[in-house]
C-alpha cells in the first residue's frame, strides 16, 4: 500500500485531498511541512500532499521548503474549502460563545463570526480546533473545519458552507523524491522551476525575454529571500507547457544563460480545473 504524508491531524483539507487523490493509501498526518517533506526525503515510496496556494489568501508559505528539498512535483489537486460551523452534537448557535480554527479560516467566514458576535481563537489548523471542541464537550465552543472533521471527531454541523465567498479553492501538490514525468502528448500540461539569477544590473527583465519572444505563458512566478539574506533572491516560476515542446526547451536555455542556480521541480498534467 502507498503511503501519502500530510500535515495536520485527521480531519484536515489536507486529509480531504488526500483521500481525493488515492483513497486506497494509508493516509499519515505529520506536525509539520518540515516533517512531511523529510519523509519524503527518506522514503522512495511515499508521496506527501502540501497546500501551496489559496485562491482568496494567497501563498501557503512552503517556498522555502520547495526550495530547501527540492522534491519532484508528479501532481496539482485544487481541493474545494468549504468551512462549516461544528458543535458539540444539541448545541444551539444562541449557546456559542468562541470560535476556533486556523487564522486562514478565521479570515475566511469573518462575516458570519462578527454577525454572531462570536470571540475569535487561531489555533495551528482546523481539525485541531474539531479535536479539541469535541474534547472540551463544552457548548459554549464551536470549531471552523471541515465536514471530515466533523465525522471524525463526532461533532454536529451546525451551519454548511459559512465562508465569505463561495467557490474558495485550495491548491495542493503531490511530491516525493523520484523523478517522474509524463509523456509529451496532445494535453496541457505545467511546468514548474525554480531559478537564481547572477548578480547583474537588469537580469530578470533579460532573463524573461525568451518567454515572450516564443510565446511561452507563465502562470506563476514569486520571487524568496534566500535564508538570512535580503540581497540574494531564488524564484519559483509555473509555465504552461511540456518541458520537451521545443519552444519551452528553448526559452528554458535562454532563461539558463543568465541562471546562477537552475531546477526542475516537476512536469505534470494541469488540474482540469484549470480549463473552466
């Protein structure tokens, strides 16, 4: 049986995705990404699932990890985030006085805290929060999680779908440390890298310059302080396209020409998710 790391405890989005991808894998939580991606480090067989990017809060934060290890990305998932209201099973939502759950999810259904006037509690993440609510067994105390979570802890959904704004999406990568990429066929497909320029005047604007002359589209491109540095910058950079189409060999080349450092992290297939 395969094995898929993730961070958190059961119940979380991570969990939730996780079963999504291969519900036939033994499903492991870690404490932490760190955790997850030393696994990943140690163990050819398993693959760990990360949350990279959020479709209304933005970056996650693991660049620097992606960065430290290198890991191989075989896969994106965009998890739907549908946060609801859990509760010691019988509570009334006029009996709730504190809320809990992750600061990500806090901000999310910050309407429906402030039009229930209820205190705010960040905790390290959402399933936490359910396990500890369903510990508690006190009815003053509801938790921000997932319907998972719910199931897993034993609690009540009070309200469904609570967040600000409907259709939120989490985006999570599936990594481990062989190398692996798919065919170049008739699909779309990402290819994602990171890159660390020399020092010279002008060198991203140079660098970018065979993107454009061969109509390579980038998707993403976010530049990270190297650890304890504020002058030295890696980026990490999607584009769409199969890393053996010729016009992405070539503008790679170009971009390579100016590249102090230079990595493939992984070629895989776009989420169809992508295409709506």
């Amino acid at each position: 049986m395969s094995k898929i790391y993730f961070q958190g405890t059961f119940g979380a989005y991570s969990h939730l995705a996780a079963l999504s991808i291969d519900p036939k894998a033994e499903i492991i939580p870690c404490k932490t990404f760190d955790e997850c991606f030393l696994k990943a480090t140690k163990d050819t067989n398993c693959r760990i699932i990360i949350p990279e990017s959020n479709r209304i809060t933005g970056n996650i934060g693991i660049e620097y990890l992606i960065f430290k290890y290198r890991l191989n990305i075989y896969s994106e998932y965009f998890q739907r985030v549908e946060h609801n209201l859990l509760v010691i099973p019988g509570t009334k939502i006029s009996e709730i006085k504190d809320v809990y759950s992750h600061s990500q999810a806090l901000s999310q259904c910050s309407s429906f805290i402030k039009a229930h006037s209820l205190v705010e509690h960040v905790r390290a993440d959402t399933a936490g929060s359910a396990e500890m609510i369903a510990k508690s067994k006190q009815k003053k105390n509801a938790a921000i999680a997932s319907s998972l979570s719910a199931k897993t802890y034993g609690l009540e959904i009070l309200k469904k779908n609570i967040e600000n704004e409907k259709g939120n999406l989490t985006r999570f990568l599936i990594m481990g440390k062989n190398i692996s990429q798919p065919e170049f066929e008739k699909k779309k497909y990402i290819t994602s890298f990171l890159f660390k320029l020399k020092s010279k005047p002008a060198a991203l604007y140079q660098s970018l310059s065979g993107f454009a002359i061969h109509a390579v589209n980038l998707t993403k491109l976010q530049s990270y302080p190297e650890k304890n540095s504020f002058d030295s910058y890696f980026f990490l950079c999607d584009l769409d396209g199969h890393i053996e189409d010729p016009k992405v060999q070539k503008s790679l080349e170009e971009l390579g020409l100016h590249c102090e450092d230079f990595h493939v992290l992984g070629v895989f297939e776009a989420d169809k998710i992508r295409q709506k």
